[in-house]
C-alpha cells in the first residue's frame, strides 16, 4: 500500500509533495523513489 503521511516520493531525485502525486506525470526514464522512514538504533 502506497499511500499515507509515513510515505515520501522522489523522481529523478526530486521530492514529489503528497499533494500533487495524484496528477504529477511521469516521462520515459524517470528515476521514481518510494522513501519511508526506517526505526533503527
């Protein structure tokens, strides 16, 4: 599931806000990351 506020998108590096993923566009050969935060210590 890929969706929520733990979520963060990047493409091409470049942060995609939640609020436009809805219509942001993708080109051929964009780079997309799926960003979530990660408990560690």
């Amino acid at each position: 599931d890929y969706e929520g506020d733990w979520l963060a998108a990047a493409v091409n590096s470049d942060l995609v806000h939640k609020a436009n993923r809805a219509e942001f566009q993708l080109s051929d050969g964009d780079r997309i990351e799926i960003l979530s935060p990660m408990q560690g210590g």
